[in-house]
C-alpha cells in the first residue's frame, strides 16, 4: 500500500480515463445491485407457500354446454365416480383454485353496517372434502361440521336468506382481523346479512392470483357452500405424486363417461399450474442474470481496453521504475491498486446510484426498500471484476524488462 | 466535393485503424451491438404494446365514467367506477347522445359443430350492441354487423372471426349458415377479417394483448339466453330483491360489469356529453338512486389506456432495464475509443505538424466513432432479432406481436451511429487537443 501515492499523482495526469473506469462501474454497480434484488424479489414470489398439497394434486376443468339445470345432481355424480378410482385417496369440487385462471373475492366487515370494509379477501367454496384434498393444515379450531354446509342453489336463489354461519380463515386474516387475540369463535360479516363465526383457522390459503398486491396475497377465507361443477368447475383429486399422470388419464376419462356432452377445459396437475402461472416471473429472473452478466462482461472489457492503454503508454515508466530495482511483483502490484482504488471510488458511487435507483422502481413498481445486503454483494462483485479484467494487462506490465529505460521509443 | 473526398479519405483512415488494432476494435463494436440489441428488442416490444390501437379515430372514441356506487367504501377524490351497471349502459345507449355508443361484456359460448368427428369446444364472444362495427371499424370479410333493429328483438344473429369461419366452415362466405351456441341456433349475418387491435383496448377487464373474440352476439341475445361472461364484476350491495331472474345481470342489480364506449367527432359534442353525464347522474342521484356526489370522466381510448396501464409494468421495467444497459455500453465505447485515439498520438502529431487542423482531426475522429456505431448497429440488429425471437417464445398473450417494422428498424440504425458519434466527441475532442510539437520533440 506504500504505492497509492505515486498511483494518485498518476491519475491525477489522466482524469479522463479515470473517470470513465469509475463511472463505468458505478453504473454497473448501481444497476447490478438492483437487479440482484429485482431477481430475489422473483424468486421469493416464486416460493410463496400456496397452502396446498401441490405435489399430490391434480385438477380437472369442465364446462357444460348451455344451462344445466341438472348441474348438482350431476356434479355429485362425478365426485362418487372419481372417489372410486384406483389411487385416488380424496376428491372435492370448488370455485376455484390457486393459479387457476379466476378469483372470486368479497370485502369482509367486522361491524354490520360498516362503511370502509376491515379487508377484501379471496372467497373459496367447497365440500365436506375440500380441506382434506386440498392439504391444508389447519392451525387452531376444526373442520366444517356436516351440518354446517349448504347447498349453492339454496344460497343463490333469488331472494334467498338462507346462508351458512361459520367460515374458516388463513392465519394472515385472522392475524389482520383480529390481532394478538384468539380468531376462533369470533365474528365476521362477508356474505349475506347474517354473521359468521370463525371455525377454524388454516396456516396457509394462497389467493388464486394477484388481487389486492403482494401485501394481501395470503387473505383467503372458506365458506361451508357446496357448489355444482357450473360453478368455476375445478374438480381436485389428491393422489399419490406418483401415479399423478395415471390418474389424470382416468379422470378424464371416467367425467366423460358420466356425461360426455360436456367439454373439457383443462386437465394437468397443481404443479404445472403453477409453473405456468409464474413463467413469467422466471423469464424475468433469467433475463435479468443475462444483463448482469452482459454488464461484468461490458465492464471487465472496459477495464481491460484502458488497463492495456495506460500500460503501452507507461512501458518506458515501468521499464525506468524496473531499471532503478522495483520487482515483478512491485509493478503488478501497483497496476492492481490502482484499480482497486478506482473500483472503490466506482463502488461508492455506484451505491449511491443504487439508492437512487431503488427509490424510483419503490415508486413506479411498488417494490421494497433495497436492503443494505445488497450494496456489500455488488461491492465485491465489481472489486472482484477489476482484479479479474486487470491481471493480463498488468502482468504484461510487469514482463516489461528493465532494458526498455534505455531505448530512446 | 471536397468535403465529400475528405470524408472518404478519413473512411478509409478508418478502416485502417481498424485493422491495425482488431481486438479493440471488435470489443468496441460488440459492446455497441450488445446495448444496441437490448435496447431495441424491449423497445420493440414496448412500441408494440403502447401503440394505437384505433390509429386515425382513437382520438373520436371515448369511454366515458360514471359514479353509480353506494356510499359504502367511499373515498372522497376516488376516481369514479370503471364499469357501468346495465341499467346505466341500457339508459345511455337508448338516450344516443353520441354519434355512435356501444354497450358491451366479454363472454363465452359453447360451439357444437355440425361436423362429424369436431368436438363441442368453448369460444370467447363479445355481447355488444349494433354500433360496435362501425364505431371500431371492424373490417368484414362478408356480410356485416346487426343493426337497432337485431338488438332490441334479441335475435338470434352472429358475427364471427375469420379464425371461426376457417374452422367451422372451412372459410369462404357463410353470411346466411347457421351455427349452434349454447344448444341455441344463430344465423351467421357477419364473417371478420383479420382484425387485432393492440392493446385489446375495448376490454382490458380481459386479457389485454390476447386475439379478439371469435363470436360476436347482440348483447340483448345474450342476456335472454343468460350467456356466460366473462370479465370483473363488482356489486356494491347484496343482489336481493333487485335481482329478479337474472341475479347479479339483471337490470337494477347493483353491479357494474359492463363497458361503455361512444364516438364524439367534434370537441363541442365531446364537451355537451360531458354535460349530459353531468346531468344524468344529477337525475340519478334526484331519483335516489345514486349516492356518491356526481363524477364523471370522458377518457379518450389513449387517455383510458393511459389510465389503465395497459403497457405491463415488466416490460416497462426492461426498457429501463436496457437503457441503462446501454448507457454502460457507450461509457464502455468513450473510454475505448479514448485509449484508440490517444495510442495514435504520435500518428495524429504528426498530420497537426503537416498541415491538418483541429477540425479534420475531430472530423477523422468522428468518421472512426460513426464507423463503429454503425457496425455495432449492424450486430445489434441481428441481436434485437435473436431478441424478439426469444420474447416471441415466451408465454405471454404478446408473444407473437414482437416483431421489428421498418420504423424500427431505422430507428436502430439511428441510435447506433447517433450514440457512437456522441460516444466519439469527448474522446475526438482529447485529440484535436494534441499539440504537434510534443509529439514531434519525444521521437
């Protein structure tokens, strides 16, 4: 480190160069830092819980041609045909489903007559088997009770009153509705007039897509309404992971086969669900390593195109300093200081550019707070650059023999 | 003529430059290429997606809005609902106000070809009413739209997509065929062309770059029938005693899950309709039927785009993404180009001492940098292709839209040499700044 002095009163006598190395990597910096944790937003995105057994499970869409005033008689058809298949440990018929492609949801009051609702949340429906097949794990209270269901017809005829009284929640609403207490036996207001009380409480119930932003995403509730394949038509099957491919074949099979004057929509397992619905956060994660990396590349040539320069244009400096018994190492030494000082200033730069940057996508994109985590990454990602891209022009440096001093070019 | 053969000359020092230092010379190019590529694949995309999708009319079609929820919920300043309830669409589309309104929701039917061996399959339908053709200027391929007459006897009439017609009919003119929706018998009156407005701007409830409709019913039609739609629909009380038969469709219930566009061809009629709406839901809130006070707005398409966002935040996100990108290319460039110009010091020393003046440096200069701007281009191009290609390969409802026009593609050229020349000028200006005597005194 005794040799930043001389580096200093050399840079001094070429400002521009310098410059451009530090602003270079200041944007790098900056841009790399945001993008790293533009792609951990992706993947932390990627890895929200669902709630479900998604390994085990398979889904089956089906629509029915013009109205069906059959619907419910049929639908329980189906269910008893589908229970009865080989590998098939349970099945349950519901409005919709995570990644599935449409959400029903409804405010929830806390008050009766209320003006701003406490929260809006996803509004799953479902049968007596809805929870067992879908995996989820129940973290306080219980199940529906049998007699707590009522059928969707009866709930949705005009002018019906009748509705059901208990409703069971995911741990983020009941966290949100009623905070540092106890939600079971509690009481909400969602639909119809009359009150729910708060059964049981599941750890997780993703929504089934992005309603109400990130920060809403776990807000799901259940309620005891059996519904009729009409209804969203999202027939689950809960199998072993293995014989999931076997048992979607049959499935399609044994439905057309109680009805086949219906058309299939979709059929494929949870799993591929959601790989779909988040193909396009992954292609922006990739795309995203592809700039990083085109930037360490863009920038590492720019070090090593201006490291070469100063280095032919310093030959007969380095060969005079290796004549007056400076050592190999001395003179790589100090073309890789000199870089690591320009990086660092680069690096303080780029940080604050990181910052500023942050605050705009926090701004346009709704996207958190950079963490400082991340400053300390880019950091030494670019120190570790600089050191890569100067080596071979700084080794040529130091293979400058001492000769060189006495040519007169 | 002169500037002409000068302008060969430093071509041609230019290209010399480059053969005397190949390596630097190629990472200058492909730093270049790689910015230019990025830049110009996501402003493909963004161009495509941000364009008029009604080009020469989009400034006469108008969605207008109006505040038909209750007070629950309500935020004062809060802009007013996006969609209307059928009551206010119905109420506004019989008034006529404007030189053309539509009324319409997305949908689905089932389709049961009469062809042996095609399975019934669901296609999306458009439930809209007459002046949805003309206002839209969908292009026919036979036949044409239904007129007051279809909408207010519900009848039983179809328009459909060339895709459809292909499908079901093998193409051709099948104006006078029927087909079956929903076990219902409709006559074909209408067969499109090609038609692809992007964004889908009528509806961006629904998918917003998808394809349009392959059905086209009266909206009428599809409320007696009670078709399925498709689509938001947000109801601010419970249905109850409002709903007869039709639930959450029927025509008192408070729910708004419809949208509304009108054409307007002169700004006093874009200012009168403003007032009408002002007026109407005065009336509306008289009648006791409307709560909130009285909002309305009169968006153009690309004013209700605008406001809706209809460009998706990643791919503005890319824009940015590649711009700064290239801005890390060109600061790359300067300092290469730097080192290139001022390791010819001597060279350039020695064209001052003989006679050439700081200006045919910087020219030279500048010939060198626009040469490698325009190479860079050249590779960027087929970067933004490789680009596209790979957009085109991903699953959005876009996908197949990102393709270069000559527009762009010019403008990539533009950019190149434009930023290799502005690239060129810091470094151009150092060696115009050579003195010959320095240079000639160290040999």
């Amino acid at each position: 480190m005794a040799d930043i002095r001389p580096i200093l009163s050399t840079l001094r006598r070429h400002k521009t160069a310098a410059a451009l190395i530090v602003l270079e990597v200041a944007l790098s910096c900056a841009i790399i830092c945001n993008a790293v944790f533009l792609i951990n937003d992706r993947l932390q995105r990627m890895d929200r819980p669902s709630g479900l057994a998604e390994s085990e499970i398979v889904r089956v869409q089906l629509a029915g041609i013009g109205r069906d005033d059959n619907a419910e008689a049929l639908s329980r058809e189906d269910v008893a045909a589908l229970s009865a298949m080989p590998g098939v440990k349970s099945v349950a018929l519901t409005n919709q489903l995570p990644f599935a492609n449409s959400s029903w949801n409804s405010s929830v009051n806390l008050a009766e007559e209320q003006q701003i609702p406490n929260l809006n949340a996803a509004t799953y429906l479902g049968d007596e088997l809805l929870l067992e097949t879908l995996g989820l794990r129940l973290v306080a209270g219980r199940d529906f009770t049998p007699d707590e269901y009522v059928d969707w017809s009866v709930f949705s005829e005009p002018g019906s009153t009748v509705q059901p009284h208990s409703i069971i929640i995911t741990r983020a609403m009941a966290e949100r509705l009623y905070p540092g207490e106890d939600a079971i036996g509690k009481q909400l207001y969602t639909w119809g007039e009359e009150p729910y009380r708060v059964v049981g409480v599941v750890e997780h119930l993703i929504r089934p897509n992005e309603n109400g932003g990130p920060s809403e995403v776990q807000l799901s509730m259940i309620l005891p309404i059996r519904v009729p394949f009409t209804i969203g038509s999202n027939y689950v099957l809960r199998t072993d992971p293995d014989r999931r491919e076997e048992v979607l074949k049959a499935a399609v099979a044994t439905l057309d086969k109680v009805n086949p004057n219906r058309i299939l929509m979709e059929h494929e397992t949870m799993q591929q669900t959601r790989a779909d619905y988040y193909a396009q956060d992954r292609s922006m994660a990739w795309l995203l390593i592809a700039v990083i990396v085109g930037l360490l590349v863009v920038t590492a040539l720019g070090i090593i195109g201006l490291a070469s320069f100063w280095v032919q244009q310093r030959t007969k400096q380095i060969g005079v300093r290796r004549a007056l018994g400076a050592t190999r190492g001395q003179i790589l030494r100090y073309f890789q200081t000199e870089n690591f000082l320009l990086a660092t200033v680069g690096i303080v730069i780029g940080m604050a550019l990181a910052y500023g940057i942050n605050l705009m996508l926090m701004e346009r994109y709704e996207l958190a707070r950079l963490p400082a985590i991340y400053l300390p990454v880019g950091a030494v990602a670019l120190w570790l650059l600089g050191q890569v891209a100067v080596f071979g022009p700084a080794r040529r440096a130091a293979a400058v023999p001492p000769a060189v001093a006495t040519r007169s070019v | 003529m002169f500037r002409n053969s000068m302008f060969g000359y430093y071509f041609d020092l230019a290209l010399r430059s480059f053969r005397r230092n190949k390596v630097l010379t190629a990472l200058m190019v492909l730093a270049i290429a790689l910015g230019i590529g990025a830049s110009m694949t996501t402003l493909t995309v963004f161009h495509v997606l941000s364009g008029d999708p009604l080009p020469g009319k989009s400034h006469t079609v108008f969605y207008p809005q109006i505040e038909p929820r209750s007070m629950g919920g309500f935020v004062p300043g809060e802009e007013p609902s996006e969609q209307w309830t059928r009551f206010d669409a119905e109420a506004l589309l019989r008034d006529a106000k404007g030189d053309r309104q539509a009324m319409m929701s997305g949908g689905a039917v089932a389709v049961e070809p009469q062809i042996e061996g095609l399975a019934p399959f669901y296609a999306d339908a458009r439930y809209t009413s007459a002046d949805f053709f003309p206002m839209f200027e969908l292009p026919f391929a036979h036949g044409k739209g239904w007129g007051a007459a279809e909408d207010s006897a519900s009848a039983r009439v179809a328009v459909i997509s060339a895709a459809l017609n292909e499908k079901l009919f093998g193409g051709g003119d099948s104006v006078g065929r029927t087909i079956q929706l929903d076990q219902q018998t409709f006559q074909v009156i209408g067969v499109l062309d090609e038609w692809r407005p992007t964004p889908r701007f009528y509806d961006l409830t629904n998918t917003r770059y998808g394809e349009v409709e392959q059905v086209f019913l009266p909206f009428s039609t599809s409320r007696a029938l009670e078709l399925g739609t498709s689509g938001n629909m947000n109801c601010w009380e419970p249905v109850g005693d409002a709903g007869d038969d039709g639930g959450n469709y029927s025509i008192n219930a408070p729910c708004a899950w419809i949208q509304y566009w009108v054409e307007l061809d002169s700004p006093e009629k874009v200012d009168a309709y403003e007032r009408y709406l002002v007026n109407y839901s005065d009336q509306q809130r008289a009648a006791g039927r409307f709560e909130r006070p009285t909002n309305v707005r009169l968006r153009d398409v690309m004013g209700w785009l605008d406001y809706n966002g209809a460009v998706p935040g990643d791919v503005r996100l890319q824009v940015w993404l590649a711009m700064g990108f290239l801005l890390v290319c060109l600061v790359n460039t300067v300092g290469l180009l730097l080192a290139k110009f001022l390791r010819r010091s001597t060279e350039i020393g020695v064209r001052r001492a003989l006679g050439a003046s700081r200006r045919a440096i910087f020219a030279q200069c500048l010939v060198e940098a626009g040469t490698i701007g325009l190479a860079g281009g050249v590779l960027g191009l087929g970067l933004a292709l490789l680009g596209l290609w790979g957009v085109r390969q991903q699953p959005t409802g876009y996908a197949e839209l990102a393709q270069l026009d000559a527009g762009m593609l010019l403008l990539t050229f533009v950019i190149a040499v434009v930023a290799s020349l502005l690239a060129g000028m810091l470094p151009a200006w150092r060696a115009c700044q050579i003195t010959p005597a320095i240079q000639l005194k160290s040999q």
